[in-house]
C-alpha cells in the first residue's frame, strides 16, 4: 500500500524581542517625527508594530518612560567617562568638569529631542517631573565627591555639608541645562565655558577661596545676559 509523504512542518519566525533601547529610540523618533507625545501606550505600540505587553515588559507607564530617558542620558555619561583610563586618577574638580562636559554632549546629540520635550510645557513643575530621577542621580554623584573631599580635609571646621553642595550642584545642573538650551555659538562654545567657570567656582567656594571665583563667574554670566 503506497503511503504519501507529509510535507515538513513550516518552522515558524521566532518574534524578535523588544529592548528597552528599543522602546527608548522608538519613542523619540515618534516625538520628533510627530512633533507630539503619544496619547496612549496602545496607540504608541500600535505606531510601532509592538504588541503593549513588549511595552510593559520595561516601563510602567509613558510617564515613566520619559524618565528613563534621562536616566539612560545619566548611564551614557557615567559609562563615557569611566572608559577613560585615567579618570580613576582625576581630582574631583577634574571628575565633575568631565560629568558636565560628557553630559552636555550627550544632550547635543539628542539636542532636538530634548528641546522639545523641555519647552512643550512651559510649566516648570511638568519638566521637573521628568527630572526627578537625574536629580537623585546628580546629588548622589556630587555627594560622593563631597564625601571624599572632606575625608582629605584635617580640621573639621572645614568639612562641607554634603547635602548642602549636593544641592546645588543639581541647580548647576538646571542652569547649566537653561543655558544650553539657548546657546547658538558655534559647538555650543559658550555653554563649555559656562561648565568650566561654574564648577571651579564651585569648588573654589569649598575650597573657602571664593571672592575672586565668585566675581569671576558673575561677570561671565551678566556679559551673557547682556550680549
């Protein structure tokens, strides 16, 4: 009796997993490309061919998503800096400039993104809400290096409150970031300038050698404001 032979089995397309980096660059091409924020995770998985269980596999919400961004921006530069051979070996005046300075060029590189998504609400509250974890970030960063200077300082007068300069190494941070937003030299020269004199005023504060800093750094700034 003559048997048929049963055709292979069709082997079947094994979906391809959706990263986190890949939901990231998603969502900012849509934005850009859009010139608006998805109104939902569905409509944005949707956009995207994903289904939203790949969404939620990595965030929570599209809140928590913009977050992200900012945090990854954080990693990027944490990780740039550290590739560096010798940064182990930088005084942390040096390893504060090169935060700043990495940071900065990361956000360059994603400068129409990040424009956009700070000046489309003009309410200060809503950008701080997406800032919340890099301000962790960055107060956990300069505590760090405040702790380390004051292990190196004899007299216990001299020791800096961590808290204290941890905070306003985060409003350097936003006027920093301010300040970028509105550079148009050429490189964004200016704004390099901007990290160097405001970080060694910083340090020169802790340093207790202000005055010359201090009167430095505030010609620098009311020569930008009136030029």
């Amino acid at each position: 009796m003559a048997t048929t032979k049963k055709a292979p089995a069709k082997k079947t397309a094994k979906k391809k997993e959706i990263t986190k980096h890949d939901i990231l660059t998603a969502y900012m091409d849509y934005v850009l490309e859009h010139e608006k924020t998805p109104k939902s995770v569905y409509k944005f998985a949707k956009d995207n061919n994903m289904a939203e269980q790949d969404f939620y596999n990595h965030f929570g919400s599209l809140d928590s998503l913009r977050k992200d961004i900012w945090n990854t921006f954080f990693t990027m530069t944490i990780d740039v800096s550290h590739k560096n051979e010798d940064y182990a070996h930088f005084s942390n005046r040096e390893k504060m400039l090169t935060f700043f300075y990495t940071f900065f060029e990361i956000l360059t590189l994603n400068r129409s993104y990040v424009l956009y998504t700070l000046k489309e609400n003009p309410h200060m509250m809503s950008k701080m809400e997406q800032l919340k974890d890099l301000r962790k970030h960055v107060k956990n960063f300069s505590k760090d290096l405040i702790m380390q200077r004051n292990e190196d300082k004899t007299n216990i007068l001299l020791e800096r409150s961590e808290t204290i300069y941890s905070e306003g190494a985060w409003i350097q941070m936003l006027f920093l970031l301010k300040f970028w937003m509105d550079d148009d030299s050429a490189g964004f020269e200016k704004t390099d300038m901007a990290i160097e004199k405001s970080v060694n005023t910083i340090f020169d504060v802790f340093d207790n050698t202000p005055l010359d800093a201090v009167l430095d750094f505030g010609k620098f700034l009311w020569k930008e404001r009136m030029s």
